[in-house]
C-alpha cells in the first residue's frame, strides 16, 4: 500500500511528469516553454525548480536522454547511424555525434563496434528521491 502512495505521489508531482515526459518525448523538440506549461509553472520558476530538484538543467536531462536512447539504438539494431539520427532527436550526424562523444568518449560508430554497455559515464538517468 505505501509503494502505491508514494507512486500516485511521484505521478501527482508536476515535476517528476514533466521529467517522465523528457524521457519518453526526448526526441521531440521540446521547449522550456513546452516544459514550464506543462509543470503548471512559469519558465524561470520551473527552470530553477527543476535544477534544485534533479541536479541539471531540463536541457542537460533532454540530452541524456537522448544519448542514452542512442547507445541502446546502437546496440539492438543495424540502422545506419544517419538514419538513427532524427529518430534520436537531432537534427544533423555531426551534431550527435560531437554530443554522443562528450559523453561515452567514442564515437557512435566505434561504440557499437566496440559493443560497449549501454550506460553513459556519470549520466544516472533514474534518480532515487
């Protein structure tokens, strides 16, 4: 019963939904405006919030996700790399590619040849609360 109340909790939270959907929707073009709305905040109030809260910027967290999305895309399928791009959410190859590098040190294409494990380095995308 208390993992039920605390779950209904976790969803009633305004912050933890708007988080929810950046996981879900990352390769959407999402806005802080589409963001704060979506919290019932207004932009500055939801940035800050969400920033004390979780520890990064919703921007940081969108790309997170995104690049975690990647690694398991990498991963579990053959598609070239080109066309896994828009289902990512980025617009140009060499734009995920430099994003990806930041944060598993290789490059898509090394990192699915290398098959690496599928967690970025210091990019813990389930926080405990």
């Amino acid at each position: 019963m208390a993992a039920l109340l605390e779950s209904s909790t976790s969803e009633a939270d305004p912050l933890n939904r708007v988080r929810a959907w950046i996981a879900s929707e990352c390769h959407r073009p999402l806005t802080i405006t589409d963001l704060a709305r979506a919290a019932g905040m207004s932009r500055p109030h939801f940035w800050r919030t969400f920033v004390q809260r979780f520890g990064l910027t919703p921007r940081a967290y969108m790309v997170q996700c995104r690049i975690q999305r990647a690694a398991t895309l990498l991963q579990n399928t053959k598609d070239p790399i080109k066309e896994l791009v828009g289902d990512i959410g980025y617009s140009h190859a060499k734009n995920f590619a430099t994003a990806f590098k930041r944060v598993h040190g290789s490059t898509p294409k090394a990192f699915r040849s290398q098959d690496c494990p599928p967690s970025p380095k210091n990019t813990e995308l389930d926080w405990d609360e």
